[in-house]
C-alpha cells in the first residue's frame, strides 16, 4: 500500500500521528482504528495483506483512520464517522457504513437473524425490532441526506469535490449543523 498517496488525497505532507502496522489493539474483526490514550495517538493498521475484506481495501481503512485523526480534536462521534465512510470508493460503504458502525443496529440486526427463535419466545418481539431496525435505517438516510446536503453546498460554491471534502473535514459539529440547517431547515439537528 502507498501511504504517501493516500496522505496526498487529504493534502498532508506526513500522517497527523503515527501509524503502525500492527494488530495489537484491534479486535479480531477490525482492520484498524484510530487510538487515543492520553497525549498520545496512533492509527493501527492490521498487517495481514487482506486484499479487500468485506470490500474494504487497506487504502479505504486508512483514508476512515485518517478522518478520525485529524477530527479527533472536536470529540463528535456522529459527525466523525458519517465523514469517515464517506471516504470509501463504494456507494453502499457510504451509506450503510454508519448505519452498522452503531452498536445498537448491531444488536438489532442479530435479533431480526434470530427472528424465529425469537417469535417462539415472545410474539411481538419480531415486529418489534423489525419496526426498530426500519426506523433506525430511516434514520441513517436522513443522516446520510445531510452529509450530501452540505458537500453539495461546498460544490455549488465552486469547490471542487476534494476541495468540499476536506472542508468538511475541518469543521465542527456546530458548524456542520448550521450548514445543514442553512440548507435545509427541516432536517432536525444531530
């Protein structure tokens, strides 16, 4: 992998905070992550030559890392992982990224793979969490609707596409919603 190149895709000369090529901190399924511990960061990558893993290839894990670096000054969870999947070559990585990356779709989507076992215990759980699961799916559009809602605004402004991106990068949580309030006044605040 050419790290150099990815490091030119968000105009930086050297990497905001080391990165390693190790597995140390990762849980088995993750293939890097960005980590904070005290003063100190690091992006982590796994050094296992996994080609494209569920679709993601090591640049596309690095350029998410990245993301996480250099926003990890405004502490915005949300934000911050909406952008760093908007880094991905692949459209449904995009959306559906942020929609798994929360614990509680996780968890909602093994109880709807247990549905059966489910429904024999209690009749309306099914339902239930299927009416959860649509729920929160129509949320994660929304969110996702937002994102674009405010690219859209960088490029209509004239910016190119990369240029949009790395703006939005370096703003705020407070500044990326009064963008999207700006631009669309019905979308509720996150």
């Amino acid at each position: 992998m050419d790290i150099e190149k990815v490091l030119k895709e968000f105009d930086l000369e050297k990497a905001p905070c080391p990165i390693l090529w190790t597995k140390n901190h990762l849980r088995f399924y993750e293939l890097g992550a960005f980590l904070q511990w005290g003063d100190h960061s690091w992006i982590e990558l796994n050094p296992k030559k996994f080609g494209s893993f569920w679709g993601y290839s090591q640049e596309t894990v690095l350029r998410h890392e990245l993301v996480h670096a250099l926003r990890r000054n405004f502490e915005d969870s949300f934000w911050e992982e909406l952008i760093a999947y908007q880094t991905s070559k692949k459209s449904y990585q995009k959306f559906l990224g942020p929609f798994f990356s929360k614990r509680t779709n996780q968890v909602l989507l093994i109880f709807l793979s247990q549905g059966v076992w489910l429904k024999m215990i209690m009749p309306f759980t099914g339902p239930l969490m299927g009416f959860l699961f649509v729920s929160s799916m129509v949320r994660s559009f929304l969110e996702y609707r937002s994102f674009k809602k405010v690219l859209r605004g960088f490029l209509e402004k004239g910016f190119s596409q990369k240029e949009s991106f790395l703006k939005i990068v370096q703003l705020s949580k407070d500044e990326l919603n009064a963008l999207v309030k700006k631009s669309a006044p019905r979308v509720r605040d996150f």
